[in-house]
C-alpha cells in the first residue's frame, strides 16, 4: 500500500460524522483491498445494512469455528438473503492444528485452555485472511467494554494495515433505533439475554446491570477473543503523563 493517510486529521474529521460516511469514504478509499469481519449476531445486523446500501459486494469475513450455535448459523443465512450479501467467505481454522487441539483436551479445547482454542479457531485464520488486504472494517464499539473505550475511528498497525472501526461512537441505544428504523431483524437469541454472542461453550447470558459483554467467557478473567489485540500498532500512543496519569486512576 503506497497512500498516505493522516490518522489524526481522519479521525478529527469523522470523529461527529455518520457511520455511513466513515464506510463509504472506506470502501471508496480501499477497494477492493478492502475487508469487513462479522459475528452476524443482533448487534451486527446494523453496520452488515449499512454495507449493504453501499456495496453488496463487498467481501465480509466470518470466522467459522465449528462452534457457533445452530441459530447463529441460521440468521447468517438469514442476513445474507435479506440484505443481499453476495460475498461472506468463511474462515477456518488450519485442520491438523484444530484436530490436536481437540485430542489434546478430550474433546474440549476450549475448557482446558481457552485463549489457545481462540488462537488456532480465531485469530490465526484472520491473520491469514488479512494479510490479502489493506483495511478492515470491524464492528467494534467503544461503549462496549473497558478494553474498547480507547479505541480510533481509524487506526494504523505494523504491515500497513488500516483499521476502520465506524461505530466507535455509536452506543448500544444508537444501534437498536437504527434496527428498529429500518425494520432489521435479531438475533433469536438476544430475547434470552444473550447481548454478545460468541461460540456456545464459552457465551452465557448477561445478567442485568453487566456490560453487554460480561456473558463472554464469564468466570474467567479472559474478555477478548485475541482478533482485535493481535495488531501491533504502527505508532504507539503517546504516554500519559505521571500526574495525568495518576488523576485518571492508571496506576502507579
């Protein structure tokens, strides 16, 4: 990749600007070196429209662990009709290794050592997956968790590769009017207070008052599935300072 970006005058620049902006200036920027990841769950329903309305075409990457719930798969399909998604590839994870990992753990690999499990399922499929593009487009959202507050509109990491990550500033409440405005199905799922939904062994339902990702993973100290932390930033971010620092509780 040979373009320039200037993340901070992108990120001043989109940073009140609609999600549908932020897409079309993505798509417009990187095609066809260009990608979106999808869980397809209740709250992905909202950024696959907005794709859809710009490109119908555009490739969609979902990570296929072989332990999905039987209705995640369902209203994959169901998405992919309804919106008109030509173009959802499925990755997988390399066999052999995804094959020992299940005969290492009697059969439960995501028991025994579940970052592993993440790893072989997850993150080294995607890895692979991007190294054929320059941008991804990903759902993730800064009210989501403590881990995600952080996050960039647009973000560059080590082997060029930009993030775009257009619902950064969208809030939970923001995604379900825009279902609700266009009519967009859930997850069937979601009514049984499954907000965040991952492989069945590892996703329970929120209890009230968690965040929406508390399900995942619950008992464990484990909150991420490794696909949004792998990336090496292209330049860090400049350090606190001591005093700052101390104000804002990160410790010392």
């Amino acid at each position: 990749m040979t373009r320039k970006l200037h993340l901070n005058t992108l990120n001043q620049r989109f940073q009140k600007a609609q999600p549908e902006e932020i897409i079309r200036w993505a798509i417009e920027e990187f095609r066809p070196r260009i990608v979106l990841t999808s869980s397809f769950q209740t709250e992905s329903v909202a950024l696959l429209h907005m794709v859809s309305e710009i490109d119908p075409n555009q490739p969609i990457l979902f990570l296929e662990t072989g332990w999905h719930f039987q209705e995640t798969l369902e209203f994959k399909r169901k998405l992919m009709e309804l919106l008109g998604l030509t173009n959802v590839l499925e990755l997988k994870a390399d066999p052999t290794k995804r094959q020992a990992s299940i005969d290492e753990s009697g059969g439960k690999p995501y028991e025994k050592d579940p970052d592993h499990c993440c790893l072989i399922n997850k993150v080294e499929p995607l890895q692979r997956a991007l190294r054929e593009f320059d941008a991804w487009i990903s759902g993730i959202r800064r009210s989501q968790s403590k881990r995600r507050e952080d996050i960039s509109i647009v973000e560059e990491y080590q082997g060029d590769l930009i993030k775009i990550n257009p619902l950064a500033n969208v809030t939970s409440g923001d995604i379900w009017w825009y279902i609700k405005e266009h009519r967009l199905p859930k997850h069937p799922l979601f009514d049984q207070g499954y907000l965040s939904i991952g492989c069945w062994p590892c996703t329970k339902p929120v209890q009230p008052g968690d965040d929406e990702r508390s399900g995942r993973w619950a008992g464990l100290e484990k909150t991420e599935c490794g696909i949004h932390a792998f990336l090496k930033p292209k330049q860090a971010k400049p350090e606190k300072p001591v005093r700052e620092a101390k104000e804002e509780g990160e410790g010392i």
